[in-house]
C-alpha cells in the first residue's frame, strides 16, 4: 500500500478529489452504509490512515461529496427568493433545481435513493433545512394540493434526472423536458424569452 497524498497544495486537493471520487463511485455500488473506509482505501490502493489524513469519518467524505451541490443549491434558492411574485420565485426555483440535478444526475440518484445517505444528511440540520426549502418556493400556497404537487414535482425531476433508463437524453434534452414538465406539475406557464 502506498500514501495517497500528492506533494503540493495542487497535488493536495488531485489527491483529495480522486478520494472524493472513488467515495462517490463506491457509495453508488454498494450504498453509503456497505462503504467503509477501508473499502476506500482498499479501492485506491492505499492504507486507511492515507484516507484519515483529509477526512476522519465516511461522513465527512459524504458531506465534501454532495457540498458543491449544497452550494449551488443555496445560491439558487437565494436568487428564487429575491423574486417578486410567488410565481416567479416558483419558475426560478424550478428552473435552478433542474439545472442542478441534470448537472448532478449521480449524487441526485444516489441522495434519492440511498436511505444511509438520507439518515446521514438529515444529522445536519443545515443541511436539512435547505433541502427543505425549494418545496416551500415551488408551493403555491399553503395548501395540501400545493405541497403535494412541489414534492411531486421535485421527486420526480430527482427521480427522472438520475434515472439509468433516461441516461441516453442528453443535458439539454433532459434539461427541456423536465422543466416543462415541471411547469405543467405546478401550473406554472413558461416564461417568454
């Protein structure tokens, strides 16, 4: 076995990102609580303590895995609240949570369908909450058909993005077709151009 870091802050964060990815790859084949950090380690070719040398837990690895996304996430929900109009906050919640799980089909498939992953984000109540909001941007009102219809329509972009069956639509076509049928969900009307 040999180390796993690079020399060089440049060669720090390569090392850092192959762990990250590896990570991804085996949470998506054996689920987030059949992955070890042995596992991981086992997969790159390098002892457990190369892997605690950038990250102490599975769940911090979890957490620098989907972070990027959480990111994008809270800058999306941000610029759907400065919206004026609930229905214009709605469309661009909807356009920006399709743009994140066409770009993130992978970590989207894997945060929808793996319980482990599930129980583990919902520990950080940062992260829950967030993840709770583009429901409430996309309702209409407080109604229960309304909150029905927000979680129809994010599960199922979640669902349809990460799905392996749909995996030969290119972005832009999968990109098209989920909003607009996210739209049609919500009762929204497409924004003109």
């Amino acid at each position: 076995m040999t180390g796993l870091a690079e020399a060089g802050p440049r060669g720090q964060e390569r090392t850092r990102q192959r762990l990250l990815d590896e990570a991804c790859r085996l949470f998506a084949l054996y689920s987030f609580a059949g992955t070890s950090l042995q596992m991981i380690a086992d997969h790159l070719g390098v002892t457990k303590a190369a892997i605690y040398h950038h990250f102490k837990t599975r769940d911090d690895i979890l957490t620098a895995v989907i972070q990027p996304a959480m990111e994008e996430l809270r800058t999306i929900i941000e610029t759907a609240q400065a919206q004026r109009t609930p229905s214009s906050r709605a469309d661009t919640m909807l356009r920006g949570f399709v743009d994140l799980t066409v770009k993130h089909r992978r970590l989207i498939g894997m945060i929808g369908t793996d319980p482990g992953i599930t129980s583990a984000l919902q520990s950080h109540p940062d992260i829950a909450e967030l993840l709770q909001q583009p429901g409430e941007l996309l309702m209409a009102d407080d109604s229960p058909a309304s909150e029905v219809a927000a979680t129809v329509a994010l599960a199922g972009i979640a669902a349809a993005a990460s799905s392996p069956v749909l995996q030969r639509f290119d972005d832009d076509a999968m990109r098209e077709q989920l909003l607009a049928t996210g739209r049609r969900i919500l009762g929204l009307r497409a924004r003109r151009s």
